[in-house]
C-alpha cells in the first residue's frame, strides 16, 4: 500500500503482483505446504550447529532456532494476511520476517566463520562463502528498498516504486539462496525415522537422536 497510485512504474512489487486472487491461492499453498519442510530445517540445524559449535554458545545456537521458527511464522502469518484486506497485520507480520531473517542470516555466518570446534569441509567451506555474498547483497538490497519505498511516497516520482520493487525481488530471491545453501551443508546428511525417533546423519559428524 503506498500513497502515490498514479504515477508510471514498470515493475510491480510482490503484494501486486498477487493481487489476482487464483495468483494469491497459489502463492499461499507454496508457502503452506513450505513451512513443512522448514521446519524441518530449523531442528536440523539445531542439531548441526549443536556439534560443529563451540558449547558455551548453546544459547546462541538456541537463539538461531528460535529467529528461524520467528521467520517462518512472520512468513506465514504474511503471506495469509493479505496487504490490501489488512494492511496492518500484514506490516507487523513483514517487520517480524525480515527481522528476523537477517538477525539469524548474520548470526549464522558468524558462527560458522569465528566459533567452529571442528573443521569445515570443502562443501562447508563454499557454502559459507557463498552465504556471506548472498547476506551482503540481501542486506544493501533491503536497505535500497526501504529508501526507495520511503522516496516514493514522499515524493511520488515516476520509476522509483519499480526501484522499490527490484530491490524486493532481490531480498526475496538472496534471502531464498541463502536458505538454499543447506544443500552444501548437508550434502552427506541422512536421515531415518523408526517408530519413536528420528535420526540425523553426517558423513563426519556423530549421530544424534530425537525421541
């Protein structure tokens, strides 16, 4: 929702571009049926950086937990609150996600870079890397946007809301990749299920239990 609806613009933002509503259903089923695997996600890096950190900083990987399930609830809760039936809900679920997201992005990188107790693979090592590049980007694109969008409603310029728009993609899409980056991470991963407990399985890293 902005002030300024009749100036030129090329690109629309992504609450636009879902204005359609078979466009809107599509988008929250993706985003439903995600949150699954996500989830899934969240304890497996809970147990990852559980064994790979150094242990006086338990409560820093807890906290990485904690803002990945905050992120995936700020998508979620986003996603379904739509901007144009309550634009206020959706704000509040949109600060909570991007928050959120770059909180754990750079906590991350952090710990992996400084606080490791074993060392990284070859397959860690280019997954870091490529999440410090992809965090960078995420965080100037963010930054741009916010300008851009603060720019367009003051000042209702042609073109700048499309500026605004293109920097959206780019921290949707570098936000995507650095989550996508737990494909290195966890390239020799195995996990197993019985009837009371699931088991994640590293090629190098100990075996670890969930009752």
């Amino acid at each position: 929702m902005t002030n300024c609806s009749q100036v030129a613009n090329i690109l629309p933002s992504v609450s636009a571009a879902l204005g359609n509503s078979l466009q809107e259903n599509v988008w929250q089923w993706c985003v439903g049926l995600h949150v699954i695997p996500r989830c899934l996600m969240i304890w497996m890096y809970h147990k990852y950086l559980s064994q790979i950190i150094h242990q006086t900083l338990w409560l820093i990987v807890g906290l990485c937990g904690l803002l990945q399930s905050l992120e995936n609830f700020g998508l979620l809760g986003l996603t379904f609150a739509g901007s144009d039936d309550n634009y206020e809900m959706h704000r509040n679920f949109f600060i909570l996600f991007i928050l959120c997201a770059e909180a754990y992005s750079i906590i991350l990188v952090v710990l992996l870079q400084a606080y490791r107790k074993l060392p990284a693979t070859p397959l860690e090592e280019k997954s870091l890397f490529v999440k410090r590049v992809l965090i960078i980007c995420n965080v100037f694109s963010l930054l741009c946007a916010m300008y851009t969008f603060a720019r367009h409603n003051s000042l209702c310029e042609p073109g700048v809301y499309s500026l605004f728009a293109l920097f959206e993609y780019i921290v949707i899409l570098t936000n995507m990749g650095f989550h996508m980056t737990a494909y290195w991470d966890f390239r020799h991963a195995i996990i197993t299920t019985d009837h009371c407990q699931m088991r994640l399985k590293s090629h190098m890293y100990s075996c670890v239990d969930i009752v």
